[in-house]
C-alpha cells in the first residue's frame, strides 16, 4: 500500500488552511468589517454576551461556494 494519496490529502488540507489563514488576516489587516455586518445578531446584556454573525456566514458561504466551484472546474478540464 502507498502512501502517496495519504500525503497528498495532508498537503492539500495544509495549503488550503494557510489560505483561509492568509485570507482571514488580510481581511482583518484590512479592516473588513466580518461579523459586524448589517444582519448580524450581537446581543449583550449585564455579563452575557450572544454573537450570531448569519450574514457574514452567509456571505463567506457564498464566497467559498463560487472559489471552490472555479477551482473544480478548473481541475476538471
């Protein structure tokens, strides 16, 4: 058994997460406002605080779904 496809799998994740890293510093040394867009739900009262950021994830959701669906096609071709 190889363990070539093993290696190849760890490699891939480990470059995809230095991306998303990459790019959540960007935009943090940016000053994109993620988790503080109109929609946002923060809740804060006495010594609870409640942060529900459902626009922001929506709108990450729709940013991964459009890179990852170039990048497929790109590999498919």
């Amino acid at each position: 058994m190889s363990l070539y496809p093993l290696a190849r799998f760890f490699l891939l994740t480990g470059v995809i997460c230095l991306l998303i890293g990459g790019g959540l510093y960007l935009a943090a040394r940016f000053g994109l406002p993620l988790g503080k867009l109109p929609g946002d739900i923060f809740i804060q009262r006495g010594n609870f605080t409640f942060a529900f950021p459902i626009v922001t994830m929506i709108v990450v959701s729709l940013v991964l779904t459009i890179v990852l669906n170039l990048i497929i096609r790109f590999i498919n071709r």
